[in-house]
C-alpha cells in the first residue's frame, strides 16, 4: 500500500508485521505474530511478512534506503563528468600574506600546489576544500616550484574566510591567493565517470566523517551544521549568483541546472550518512539491533528496543532544531526581532 503525503518532505516504510514503534518485535511478539498468521493466512503466508525473512535480507533491505541516496548522488556526479568533463586548473599561488601559516611554512608566490594530504589537487578549490576544516592540524602538501618538487608542512589557523557565496565565516586559513588561470575539462568515459562519481562520494562522505570526530573532540564548531533553512538559503543564494553571472537565459538555465545537480548529490549523501547512524529510530539503529540479533541469536526485548526509539527520536529532534537554530543565526532573524522591539 503506497500513499503520497500533502507535503512530501521525507518519507516512511511501515513493513507488514510491524505493531510496535521499534519496528522490530522481541521473541515473544513473533511468536505470537507467528500464531495469529497461521491461523489467519495459513503457514505459506509467513513469507511475506518482514520479520520472518532472514537476518540478511533483513538488514539488506534495510540498509537499501542509505545505498540509494549514495547511488542517487555517484550517478549525478558521473553524469555530471561525462557531460561537462572534469574541470582542471593550476593551483598557482599568486600572493602569500606576511606571517600567515603559509609565510611560516616557506609557500612563494609563482608555487603550484600538486598535493594535499596526498590527494591530488586539480583545482584551488580542492585547497579550499582541504584546510577549511584543517585547523591547527598539520598538513602536508607537494608542491612545484619552478620544475622542482619539494613537500611542504602547513598547519592552518581559524581566520576568516570568505565562501564562494560571499559568506564570512570562521574557517581554517593558511593566507594566500590563487592566480587567475585557465579552466580546461577533460573528458571522461563512463567508466572514468562512475569511477569520478565513487571517488567525489567517498570524499564527501570522508569530510563529514572529519568534521563530526573534530566537533564531538571540540576541535571544531558545529557553525557548519545546517536545516532546511540553511538549505532553503544556498539554493537562493545559488541562484542570484547564477542570474549575475549568465549572459542570457540558455547559459542561465544550463547553469541552474548544474547548480541544482550538484546540490542534490550532497544533500543525498548526506541523508544516507545520517540514516546509517547508529541510532535506534534511523536505519543505522535498526542495523545495530539486527547484528545484537545475530550475536545473541534472538531479537532485543521490545521494552528495550522501544527505549532506544524514544532516545534515537529525542537525538535526531534536537539535532534538527540545532541546525534550524544555527540556520536563525546565520539569517539573523534574531536580530531582526530584536530590531523591531528595541
């Protein structure tokens, strides 16, 4: 049974068997599951119900929603390769502002970043996107300077910086400027392209992994964390960019749609990401319950299971509402209010 809601934010599966709101019933509900089908269905009916298949088809069907966002945006971006190429410019550096990290680490005008981290560097903006959530942590880049290849220690400093939406925020900074040169795509085949597509998932996926393990050590803000608000904010702020920039309505649209691609890839990976959290009301939680399972040989108590739901629910609620209020703050609508009221 399938049914589209008034508003289509998100989605629920409700499987057949499901009667309480963990979803995973203990060894004495499937039982009496057990019973109430076979009198009702006969005994070949069990295999339709959800909870009476294997482990494994079990936890493949429910790790299926996060590998589809994770599909969902490896297509896009191979899509993306193979239509437009991969985008290539030199990472020279134009200027290096005096006792910034780079200065200290000996960086020069006229150097090409190769590296960083060692993954290759095939734009300035895969520098940007390295240190901005580097700070104080030491990072390695290969460099050309001149026809020799040297390896240079950089470690970033929180600074300002601002974004490709004009934005200031309170980033990690290693104070230089890239020179204005050439942009060049290189075509790529299909299996190029998917293998691109994998790769700029995975990075994606990294970088959150990243970012979360310096918040949690405090290393990092949670400034970064963003609601549908936030996103509501990009996609505006995308699209004055985009009618500033186009010559006309083609290029305009072309470039929407660009835009629109790409911000879609990472919405979606990150929605896979949070749902294979291991928290019990997202895919992750129930993941965590089938392999208690498969240890234990027997589900959780229903008790306990329903517990965790409560928990999981009241994280992923407070978790929204961070967001939603980081995305107030960068609106200033509280200051908005206060203006009114002063």
């Amino acid at each position: 049974q399938w049914r589209v809601g008034w508003l289509p934010l998100g989605g629920y599966v409700r499987f057949a068997g499901d009667d309480n709101a963990a979803s995973v019933p203990d060894t004495d509900d499937l039982e009496a599951l057990r019973q109430d089908l076979v009198r009702r269905e006969g005994e070949a009916a069990l295999g339709e119900y959800f909870h009476f298949k294997p482990l494994w088809q079990r936890a493949v069907i429910t790790a299926a929603g996060p590998v589809a966002n994770f599909l969902l945006a490896i297509v896009v971006f191979a899509g993306l390769m193979m239509a437009m190429g991969e985008p290539l410019q030199a990472a020279r550096i134009a200027r290096v502002e005096p006792n910034t990290p780079a200065a200290r680490a000996g960086l020069m005008p006229g150097d090409v970043i190769l590296k960083g981290e060692g993954r290759d560097i095939k734009t300035p903006d895969n520098v940007k996107q390295l240190i901005v959530l580097r700070s104080g942590v030491p990072t390695d880049f290969t460099i050309d300077r001149g026809g020799r290849i040297l390896d240079v220690v950089v470690t970033p400093e929180r600074g300002n910086v601002v974004d490709g939406l004009g934005r200031v925020q309170r980033l990690g900074r290693i104070g230089i400027a890239f020179a204005d040169s050439p942009v060049t795509f290189e075509r790529v085949g299909p299996v190029a392209a998917l293998a691109g597509g994998v790769a700029r998932t995975q990075e994606v996926i990294t970088t959150t992994v990243f970012y979360i393990g310096r918040m949690l050590s405090g290393r990092e803000t949670a400034d970064q964390l963003s609601g549908p608000l936030g996103m509501a904010q990009i996609s505006g702020e995308l699209t004055k960019q985009n009618v500033q920039v186009a010559p006309d309505l083609g290029a305009f649209a072309r470039n929407g749609l660009l835009t629109i691609l790409v911000l879609v890839a990472n919405i979606s990976v990150g929605i896979g990401f949070l749902n294979l959290l291991p928290i019990p009301v997202l895919d992750g939680g129930h993941l965590l319950f089938y392999a208690y399972e498969a240890l234990a040989r027997r589900p959780l108590a229903a008790k306990v299971q329903a517990a965790g739901y409560r928990v999981g629910l009241a994280l992923v609620l407070g978790l929204m509402l961070f967001a939603t209020w980081n995305d107030l703050q960068r609106l200033r609508v509280f200051n908005l209010f206060g203006g009114l009221f002063s």
